[in-house]
C-alpha cells in the first residue's frame, strides 16, 4: 500500500467508523471498534505492512502520537468539570486511585507472573494496563463544559481517567528500572524522586499554569482579554505550556495537564469561551484517536499470526475480571448505589494512554525482555476494551440516569409533605 492509498483507505475507514453506527443508534458506540477492525482489515491484506504497523520495531511514531493524544485529553478532561466542590464530590475517585489502581497493578503483576512472564516484564504489564483513559472512555465521562449534569459515577469516572495516567508513571519508571535490576539505593531513590517529587512537581506546575492562563486568557488586561477573540487555538497552548512546563523541570506532564484544565477552567467558570476552548481541543483529540486506532487495528492484522489464547486470556482478565472486582471493592462505603458502584468498577475503558506507557518503555530499553509479548496483550486488551464498552456504556450509563430520575420523583411527594 503506498502513500496516498493509504490516505484514501484511513480516510474512508473514519467515515464508515462514525457514519455506519447511525443506522443503529443515535450515539455512536462503535466507531472505535470500526476503526480498530478497519485497521485490521487493512494490516491483514497488506503484504509488506509499512513500519507504521509494527510497534515492535519502530515504536517512536506510537510514542509521539500517543503522547500529543493523551495531553489533549487530559486538559480538555479537566476542563470538563462543572463542579469540583464539595470535596466529597471526590470520595470515589480518590478509591479508584488509591486502592484500585494499586490492586490492579498487582493483580495484573501476579497474572502476567502466572503466564509464565518474567517479574519486570509482569510489573510493566500492570504499570502499562492499570491505568483508565481519558482518550477512549468518552461515553463514560461527564459532558463539554458549562453543560451540568454531572452524574456521580460520571464524574467519578473522568477525574480517575484525568489523574490515573500520570499517577501509573512511577511504576512504569520502577518496571524500567526492575529491566535493568534495582538495587535498595535505586529503590530508595525511585521512592523519593519518582513516586514523591514528580507527582508533587506535577501538581504544582499544572495549577500554576493553570491559573496563570486563566488570567491572561479571562482577565488581563481588564477592557480586552483574550477571550473576547474567541479562539480556540488558545486550549492548545495552555496544553503545551503545561506539559513542556511540568517536562522541563522532570515532573509529571500527564498530572499538570490534568491539573492545569481543573485550574484554568476555575477561572470564570461559567464563561462561555470555556466551550470554544474545549471544541477545539476536542477536534484534535478525535484527530489524533482515529489515526491511533487505526494503527492498533493495523498493527493487530499485522500481528495476526502471533495472537494466542493468553494474551487474549490476560486482556479479558483485565476487562472482565480484575477490574470490575477490584473496582466493586475499592467503591465500597462510598455514596454510589449497588447499580452505581457496579458501573463505576466495569467501565475502566483501557486504550492511549497504554500505548504511549509501552512505547516510552520499550523506547527506554535497549533489549527489554517480553516486549512482543507486552505489545500483543496491550493491542488485544484496548480492541476488546473499545468494543466491550464501546458496545455497553450507553445502556448502562443510561440505567443509572434513569434510577437517578426514579429518585428524583419519589423524593418529591414527600418534600410537599
């Protein structure tokens, strides 16, 4: 395939992906599946795959999209938030952080262990599939900004995917170290540096730039701010600004995009060029997605003959098994009704964020040790992610709205009373 055919075959398979779905429904549940099995149509038939579809040699290209991917996402996810107080508000999220993102990382440690993998490389499976993502799990999420109607479980599902990619960084960087053998010295210092410092450094530089851009965009100078331009492009500095920021004194991009689009949307929060900011970071971010699952479609149909039962066995363990148990667990106490708590542990949407993980990895080491293995079982994992709950977010999402409203009419005769 050379060149401009495949321009023509990429751009078909975005049309079909998102137009098809609409004879079936009025969302569009399907067009990450779409694109992914369009990607693997092409990647099967192809007879000299180009480099583009082979993650295992060349994984730069998958790093660099990934990564633009993920940031546009991240501050575009803390954009969305209408409300972010009281501070209960927060209470589920913090368990999905706290205990699921750790178990899930064991659990998926002692999985790949199980299959037979060696530590490291089962310690950078967890690291690499832990985390959920703000990229693909769009039906779970909370709506554009200024919209309302911030459901708990969708709220607590955005801020996890806003702030779960960054804190998965740690492990990814232990797993990279563990590759090359960690000594107690090491061990102290990744404690120190990579767990403490460059999420804290994270924080820190996303709120101030946040905050920053905020003012120049909604307040300074008083009689003619930026946003009276009304343009878009800004939601994309405000990206970079964050993540070049964080990058440059070695924190956490990932937190300080997340962070700085909490902030920044703090600042005039009901202002209407919130949703102009967030359109446009929108644009892209769908941009960049269609053109990354087609690339995991393509990759899988190049992989085709190298699939076995257990990388199939170890995503549907993540998607079926680990994460909704541990999530269910984690959720427990909360304020989340049976319904809710169920929804909240299953919708864990795995998807760019991994591919970026597994691609900085595997361009971090030399020889890293199972990375074929690893690319397989991440590519199976986000294609049966995107279809599970590409499939099942509607229905599900729309249950717990419509127990909410049940709710919302008991509760009314008895306030007249």
């Amino acid at each position: 395939m050379i060149y401009h055919e495949f321009l023509l075959f990429a751009g078909l398979a975005i049309v079909c992906a998102f137009w098809l779905p609409r004879f079936l429904s009025g969302r569009e549940p399907a067009s990450s599946s779409l694109l992914i099995l369009a990607g693997a149509a092409g990647g099967f038939l192809i007879a000299e795959p180009p480099p583009l579809f082979d993650p295992m040699s060349d994984p730069e290209w998958w790093e660099i999209l990934s990564e633009m991917a993920v940031i546009v996402a991240l501050f575009a996810t803390g954009m969305r938030l209408d409300v972010v107080r009281p501070f209960s508000r927060w209470q589920a999220t913090g368990r999905l952080l706290a205990v699921a993102m750790p178990l899930t990382i064991g659990a998926m440690v002692l999985v790949g262990l199980a299959a037979g993998w060696p530590l490291a490389s089962a310690l950078l499976l967890g690291a690499v599939l832990a985390p959920t993502d703000p990229v693909l799990a769009g039906d779970v999420q909370v709506g554009p900004p200024t919209e309302g109607g911030e459901h708990p479980v969708r709220f607590a599902l955005t801020a996890e995917a806003g702030l779960n990619d960054g804190l998965a960084f740690p492990f990814v960087y232990l797993a990279i170290a563990a590759i090359a053998g960690l000594s107690a010295t090491e061990a102290a210092e990744w404690a120190a540096y990579d767990l403490v410092y460059r999420i804290v450094a994270g924080v820190l530089v996303g709120g101030a730039a946040g905050w920053l851009l905020g003012q120049i965009v909604f307040r300074w100078p008083a009689q003619n701010v930026l946003a009276e331009t009304g343009s878009g492009v800004l939601a994309l500095a405000g990206v970079l600004v964050c993540y070049g920021a964080a990058e440059m004194i070695h924190g956490y991009g990932f937190i300080a995009c997340f962070v700085g689009g909490l902030v920044f949307r703090r600042i005039e929060v009901g202002h209407e060029f919130h949703s102009d900011l967030h359109l446009f970071n929108l644009a892209i971010e769908h941009a960049l997605t269609a053109v990354l699952l087609l690339m995991t479609g393509a990759a899988l149909g190049t992989y085709a003959g190298l699939v076995r039962w257990d990388h199939i066995a170890i995503a549907a363990s993540l998607v079926f098994v680990v994460r909704p148990l541990i999530g269910w667990v984690a959720l427990a106490g909360t304020d989340l009704t049976a319904r809710e708590r169920m929804v909240a542990a299953a919708f864990g949407v795995r998807g760019i964020g991994s591919i970026y993980y597994l691609a900085f990895a595997a361009g971090s080491v030399a020889a890293m040790p199972f990375v074929g293995e690893l690319w397989l079982v991440v590519l199976v994992t986000i294609a049966m992610s995107a279809a599970v709950h590409g499939l099942t977010a509607g229905a599900a999402l729309s249950g717990i709205r419509a127990d909410a409203q049940d709710d919302e009419t008991e509760a009314e005769p008895e306030a007249a009373g």
